[in-house]
C-alpha cells in the first residue's frame, strides 16, 4: 500500500488492507487529488514501484484516479484503476480484476457505510470517518468530483467503531472527514454523544474543521470536557476578505480571528492551526499581507501553506493568475511566519507538564498536537505524563513523571 493524502485516505487505507483481500503481489496507489503536486508524487511513485517491482500487479485509485482514471490508465506502469467506491467494497483486490478501468459517478451517493477495522498496523492513534464528500464548491478544491455529495456514517455505526477500537487499546481516536462541521445533525452532538457512550476513549481529536460551521454544542463540549482535544485546524484558507469571496469560502477574516477569541476564552491554552494558501488568482501584495498578519492575529502555530495550483474544471483555473514566482516567494514568507510562532509556542511549553500519547521510537503527540521525545524508552501506546525539558528544533524533550 501506498498512501497519499489526508487522514480520510489513510483511515480507507487500512481498510482496504483488512478487507480488500490484496495479495502479496498487488501494490495499491491510494492517490491524492488537492494540488497538482500531489498527483505529479503519485505518477512518480507508480514508475518507481514497476521499475522496483516488474512482476506487480500495480491497481491506482483516489481521489486522483476517481477525477481522471483515464490519465493513470493510460500509464503503461499501471494494470487496473479504481474508484472511491470500487475501491472499499469488500474483497475490491482479490483475485484477478475484471476490468482495467472501473469508476463510478459518486453524484447519487446518499450515505456513508465505512469497512470497520480493529486496529491501524503500526500506528497508536486511531482514525474513524464519520463523513464523506462535500455540498461546497470553493472555487479552487476539485476534492467534491473525487469524493461526491456531502453523507453522513450514521452515529450509531461511529460509535460502534470507536468501542470497537477503545477495546483494542487504542487511546485516541481522531474523527476525519471531507467537512466534518457539514456532519448530518451537528459535529457537536456527534462528539457529545461519542464522549458520553464511550467512557473509556482517553482521547478525542478532531481534523479539519470549517470556521463558518462551528456549532455552538462543540464549543459547549470544548468548554467542559477533557477528553476532546485543545486543538483544532481551521479550514480558513486567507486572510483577505475579497479573496475569501472569490474562493467562495462561507466566512470572513474577523470571523476567523472571532473564533479564535472565543475557542481560547472557553479553553485556555488551546491551540490552533490552518490551512493558507499563498498566491490564490488576483491575489496582490496587500492582500497576501492580510493572511500573513492573520497568523499573528488569530494565533495560529499549526500551519499548512499551499502553493495555489490551479485545478482544470475549476473557476479559480480561468481567474488571473499570480506569477509562480510570487507564489513561491508567498509560500516561503508564509511557512518562514508559522515557523516564527510554532517556535515561540515550543519555548512557551518548556518547564510545562504534558499528556503524551507513545507512538514510535518513544515520542509522540501531546494534547496540544506537538511532537515529544521522551529521555526513556516506552512502548507504543501508552499515555503518560511528562515534563518538558528543552526542544531540538520542532520537537519538544519531555521526561516521564508520575501522575498527580
């Protein structure tokens, strides 16, 4: 298997390896569609999986391959590609494919019914889809043509999953999605629900949330219970209000710095990241300085900085374009801000106490998202509590202390 992509392509993943039935020589591409980038990795990893193994049968599918099967099938490298749907159906890569190319069209889809797995290989943090696709159409995403119509897990089955993962001993679960705050009934009932019928998840985080769509239970959960995670990543995308409208994005720049005001007045301490693009069409150098100072503003430390890539299919592909060398220069200005204050933050934390979840190596995540080493030795998944010590460069130094 490999994977490309966002947390929701690596949730599908493990499903596809529990249940998809592949044999020791089939290699799936699970592809990526957000940037042009990402589909240029995924063409270059399939011509270095054929060239290290000739004999493979080698079956790409994605979001990539969901918008354009007909580019991958047309690699010589490639032996058969799959849709979003194709590729989850029970048994999708046992035996020997009936057809070279099989997508369907997502547009009638009206639920969401994920393969439920008891364990993610090699990892210590669980991931549990709750949603799929999205009703948005951002002017630049071509995400909704790879995913579909916006559909719900019903809670009961989400819930079922968790259980089923709590039991095997997993400590966190982080919920993904398309658009999580598009969850039928409420993001924020979803999670009240989970963290009062699953009394024994240590840990709830959530991916990517929507700052137009953040609904008052999830801030009341926030607000009184430990367990959900103080951290959340914002979809916000810019800081300048006109090129927030022509990416047709729901929320303007004060509604971003509103929300942050209000998530830390409710939990002290919280931290927040975004998504930003750099160079979106028609963006001019005022306007690129309104999502730098957003960071400053909103206190952002968690930043993930695209170069804008234009998507055939999409409006923002005919709107003016931004020279790519600006664009780079954007992106570097961008990511040189958010290293500034996720340093400040790291500083911040030294000679603090924090909950760290064990993953590999003896480091892992503590609750606000950053990476920990610990000084000893400790094994995959335990939950302890440690005290910062120094940081070398993005990753904090931590010793393990007793509990009070």
């Amino acid at each position: 298997m490999v994977n490309f992509g966002c947390r929701l392509n690596g949730a599908e993943a493990e499903a596809m390896r529990v249940h998809g039935g592949a044999g020791g020589d089939t290699v799936i591409v699970n592809t990526c569609a957000v940037t042009a980038e990402a589909e240029r990795q995924a063409r270059q990893a399939i011509r270095r999986l054929r060239r290290e193994r000739p004999n493979a049968r080698i079956v790409v599918t994605g979001c990539a391959a969901q918008i354009n099967p007909d580019r991958f099938a047309a690699m010589p490298e490639v032996d058969h590609v799959l849709g979003n749907t194709e590729k989850l159906v029970p048994g999708a890569f046992a035996g020997p494919l009936p057809v070279r190319v099989a997508v369907s069209d997502l547009t009638a889809l009206s639920e969401s019914a994920p393969m439920p797995v008891a364990g993610f290989e090699g990892r210590s943090r669980a991931f549990v889809e709750i949603q799929q696709g999205c009703d948005h159409r951002c002017t630049y995403c071509v995400i909704p043509f790879g995913r579909g119509p916006n559909r719900s897990v019903a809670p009961e089955r989400v819930i079922a999953q968790i259980r089923t993962l709590v039991d095997e001993g997993y400590a966190e679960v982080i919920l993904t999605g398309v658009d999580l705050t598009s969850y039928h009934g409420g993001l924020g009932p979803l999670v009240r629900r989970i963290l009062a019928e699953v009394g024994d998840l240590a840990r709830l985080r959530l991916s990517s949330v929507d700052p137009a769509a953040v609904d008052d239970v999830l801030l009341d959960v926030l607000a009184d219970d430990q367990r959900l995670m103080p951290h959340l990543h914002l979809s916000a995308q810019a800081g300048d209000d006109l090129i927030l409208k022509r990416m047709a994005r729901r929320h303007t720049r004060a509604d971003i710095i509103a929300l942050a005001g209000r998530l830390r007045g409710l939990r002290p301490g919280l931290t927040l990241g975004a998504d930003l693009i750099a160079g979106f069409p028609t963006e001019d150098e005022a306007m690129f300085q309104r999502s730098l100072d957003l960071i400053d503003e909103a206190g952002l430390t968690h930043l993930h900085v695209f170069r804008f890539s234009p998507r055939p299919g999409t409006p923002a592909a005919k709107m003016p374009p931004v020279p790519k060398p600006q664009v780079k220069d954007r992106a570097a200005r961008l990511r040189a801000k958010a290293d500034t204050a996720m340093d400040a933050l790291l500083e911040r934390r030294i000679g603090k106490s924090v909950r760290v979840l064990v993953e590999r190596d003896h480091q892992g995540h503590c609750e606000h998202a950053l990476p920990v080493r610990l000084t000893t030795p400790v094994p995959p998944g335990v939950l302890l509590t440690a005290r910062v010590l120094a940081r070398a460069a993005a990753t904090l130094i931590a010793r393990e202390v007793d509990d009070d």
